[in-house]
C-alpha cells in the first residue's frame, strides 16, 4: 500500500494541508478582518482518525459516485450493478471503500508562488461494484493570494461508467472551532432543489425554491428556516442562474458575520449538495475541539444524487473516450 503523506501548500497569506489520503484538505487557514490566520476547515491533527473512518468524509474526494445511488443498484448498456449498502437502504459517496479512503499516488507537487499538488488514482473494474478501469486525477492549487482552485478529471479506459466525484470539506469561516454554522449567511444561485424521499434520495422531481425554507437565493443566515427542514439542510441544489467566470457558475456564497469571512464558490458542476452536518455529533477534532450538529457546512458540487436512475437528470455516465471534467475555485475574502 502506498504511503500516507501531507503536503503543506502555503502562498504567504493562505496556507493549505492536504492529504494523498482520500485527497483530503485537512486545514486550510485564511485572515479575517484583522489579518488573523484561522483555520476553517474541520478534521483532524493527525491522520490515523481518517484512516480509521471516525470522521464523516471531512475534508475528502468522495466518488467513484458522490450521494446516494437509491438501492445500491443501477443498470447500464444491460448490464445491471449491484453497490454496497453502506448507508441503507442506499449506496453514499462510493460505498465501503470510496476513493476517500483510497491512498493516492502523489504525481507532481510545486513550490513557489502558485503551489499546487497532484494526485492520480486508479479504480479497477468492479471495485466496489462499478463498472470498467477509471482513471482520476485531482489538482489542488493556489491560484490567488486567497484562492483555492480544485480541478478533477476522470477517464474510464475500457467500459462506459458513472462518474461523480465531490470535495467534502466542512467549513467554518469563523475557525473550525468557533461552534455552529448558524448565525453564518448562505446565498446559494439556485432557482431550484431535487426534493428527497425519506432516504435522502430525490424523488426525481424538480421544485422552485420560491416560497419555501430551501430559498437562497438572495443572502439569509443558514439558521433561519433550518427548523422547518427537519434535521437541517442535506438537499441537492440545481445550479441554474449564478453568474460565470472562466467558464465557471457562481455556486454559493457563505459568510461568517464575527470574522467577516467570506466564501465564494464556482463550479461546472450542474449540482451542489447543501448540507448543514445534521449527523455531526461529538466528533473531537483538531486541538481538542469538540464539532456538534451544524458544526460545518458542505458545499459538494456534483452530478444530481441518484443520477444513474432518474433519466430526467443530467446524465452522469462517461463513455470510454471521453473525460469527467469537475472544476471548482474557493474564493476567499472579507467583507
């Protein structure tokens, strides 16, 4: 098995550490109004937890399919696939062994003022039941001062195969230890959500957000409709009126009132996972922080969840021949 390493990117005024395990960023610290380095990312001091799964994919590439495939099954060119049950009655984030906890192949690591590293993958055919060889590559770089650019890419080499991949960090502007996600404010350029079943799954149908607790798309504070969700958000938004840059959408944008921190996400993703970590309970994090329920807020750009079984969804199958391309740029800054 290949070695577990951490790789310190570090520009002079943002500093990221990341993992070839599971391509996890473990911390990522930017300033605040004050010109204060904190840390916002949650996870932990050293990697022996995320080797042992205690953390719920914090920081990682979850895929060979991010979310949930309903029943663990799908069927493609006749063949039908059977996927572990990891979360049931569902398949999440790849299955038992997801590539979050594959050891990635550290391929080019560069120094200087735009410091990047690579990581290369290989899934072999019928791990964790999908189909055909897939190569997968994920760049992290410092593009910008306060910028972090993660570019994705995947190339089946023999059978066709569904391919969506998504970064699951958990993010506190405020510092991963200055407690709940609250009282941050979210606007999310989606006119739409995929509403789920009572698994998490979509139903396949696809809602306006006009009207109901799932609106953001004009800036409120994560808190004030969570209670009318149930356990919080953890619903797909369908990404369809940001505005672009470099042939990326406006995703999302969160902002941490005490810090004046501020988060700016772009993808070409047609998807994003909100989540509000609903399960998040009593983890004992870096320098002995304790993260409870809505201790982070993921913000996974993706393919829509159950994908390969809803035919009214964007397809996520990539054909041998073709690449899976997945872009997305963390803007960070104080507002």
């Amino acid at each position: 098995m290949a070695e577990t390493k951490i790789i310190e990117l570090n520009n002079g005024s943002m500093q990221v550490k990341v993992s070839n395990l599971g391509c996890t960023i473990l911390s990522l610290s930017v300033p605040d109004k004050d010109g204060n380095l904190g840390d916002v990312v949650l996870g932990f001091d050293t990697l022996e937890p995320y080797q042992a799964s205690l953390a719920p994919y914090f920081g990682s590439i979850v895929g060979r399919v991010a979310n949930r495939i309903k029943d663990g099954k799908f069927s493609l060119n006749g063949v039908d696939y059977t996927l572990p049950i990891n979360k049931p009655p569902n398949s999440l984030h790849g299955g038992h062994k997801g590539f979050d906890k594959a050891v990635w192949e550290v391929a080019e690591h560069k120094e200087g003022e735009h410091p990047s590293v690579s990581f290369k993958y290989h899934s072999r055919d019928g791990e964790e039941g999908y189909p055909g060889d897939l190569s997968v590559t994920a760049t992290y770089t410092l593009t910008s001062k306060t910028t972090l650019r993660l570019d994705m890419e995947a190339v089946p080499a023999n059978k066709a195969t569904p391919v969506s991949l998504a970064q699951h960090t958990y993010w506190n502007l405020g510092g991963h230890n200055s407690g709940d996600i609250l009282n941050n404010t979210s606007q999310i350029w989606a006119n739409h959500i995929t509403p789920v079943d009572q698994y998490t799954v979509p139903t396949g149908e696809v809602m306006p957000v006009k009207g109901t607790p799932f609106d953001f798309t004009s800036e409120k504070q994560i808190g004030s409709d969570i209670q009318q969700v149930g356990l919080g958000y953890d619903h797909n938004y369908v990404l369809d009126c940001g505005d672009e840059k470099d042939g990326l959408k406006h995703a999302a944008k969160i902002k941490d009132p005490k810090s004046s921190r501020v988060l700016d996400l772009w993808t070409n993703a047609p998807g994003m996972q909100f989540y509000t970590a609903n399960y998040v309970n009593g983890v004992v994090g870096k320098g002995g922080a304790v993260y409870n329920k809505h201790a982070g807020v993921c913000l996974e750009t993706q393919g829509f969840p159950n994908a390969i079984n809803t035919p009214n969804f964007p397809s996520v199958v990539v054909q041998p021949g073709d690449k899976y391309i997945h872009n997305m740029v963390y803007e960070f800054s104080v507002e």
